[in-house]
C-alpha cells in the first residue's frame, strides 16, 4: 500500500544580504530584525497546525527560523541536514547584480564562476525526499530552507505546474507526495505576515 507524506516548505526568514540584493548561496548570513520577527510570525501560524518533525538547512538563517518554529511547537524534533543547504553561488556570492555586471559583464551567468552544478542541487534534494518518504510515511514534515533550493525542488516534484515565482521570505508551500503525481496544496504563501505589517 502506498502511503502519502506531507512536506511543508519554509524559507527563511529576511537578511540584510537579503535586502542588499546580494547572492547568499553558502555564505553563512544570520537573520536581521526583520527575519526573527517574520520567523516568529510563521512560528505562531504553523503552531495552531499538524507537524511532525522539522527538517532544516544547517545555514544559521534557516536554522534560526527552524529554531524559532521548534519553540512553538512542543516536543518537536527539528534536525538538521546538510543536503537542505542554499545552491552554491561560488563567485557571485556577497555581491549585488550591480557588482556582478561590472567585474563580469550584463553576461556573467554564461561563465564559469564555481556555481554548483544544477543537476547536483537536484540529486541532493531528491535523495533527501526519498529519505523521508521512508523514514516517515504517512506523516506531516516541516522543511526549513533556502529560496533558489526549494525552487528548484519543487519543479521537480511538481513538473507539471508553472511555479516560476521567486519564494518569499518566510512562505509557505505545502506538496502531497503521491504515488502518481505529487499535489501542490499551496503555493509562496505568507498570510502571516500580513499581522505583522
């Protein structure tokens, strides 16, 4: 029998780099004001929900935002994975676009600058999915990670929708992991931080 596994994404909370227009790949950037109030704000959303367990990327933004979820939410695990890490922006990382187009050229996403290779942040993403899957059927798993990561995951797990969208800071995006064809329940939502604003 097969069995249905709910995987809740969340992506972290603002940053200043965030904010700069800066690329963050796995440059280690904490959480600004801002992002400890935008985590809290999905912190008490999703702690009047189902959740079963907290996956997070071990990068201190995501890990923060996790963090601040957990303690909303007794008796929670929240366990880091390595494999949740933001796409691997090699020489871009810490500059703007601006930045980029001076020292690069308006073509700069054309040449080898260390990015990590997109067929690499697929196989890792996929791999933890089929992990989970296994280790916990039936059951409802938060994910705490990175906008260019959860992007590119959930065009693989949902091929057929257009989820072209850049994910806000904090959203939400719920996938029902299916036998046949995985289900898009909901899609960059941030509900929550229309109290905070």
């Amino acid at each position: 029998m097969f069995t249905i596994t709910i995987i809740g994404f969340v992506r972290h909370g603002v940053t200043a780099w965030n904010k700069e227009g800066r690329a963050q790949g796995n440059t280690d950037v904490p959480l600004d004001d801002e992002g400890i109030e935008m985590a809290h704000g999905v912190a008490q959303r999703l702690s009047g929900e189902q959740w079963d367990v907290i996956y997070t990327s071990p990068l201190i933004r995501a890990a923060k935002t996790a963090e601040i979820i957990a303690d909303s939410m007794p008796d929670i695990r929240l366990l880091s994975d390595n494999r949740l890490r933001e796409s691997g922006g090699g020489l871009v990382e810490g500059l703007t676009e601006m930045e980029r187009v001076k020292k690069w050229g308006h073509s700069w996403r054309q040449l080898e600058l260390g990015f990590e290779p997109q067929e690499e942040i697929i196989s890792r993403g996929l791999n933890f999915i089929e992990e989970i899957k296994e280790l916990h059927p039936d059951k409802r798993i938060l994910v705490v990670s990175h906008g260019g990561f959860i992007g590119r995951l959930i065009k693989e797990l949902v091929p057929y929708k257009d989820l072209t969208v850049d994910l806000e800071n904090t959203s939400v995006t719920i996938i029902k992991l299916q036998e046949d064809r995985n289900l898009c329940e909901l899609f960059n939502c941030t509900k929550h931080l229309q109290r905070i604003n």
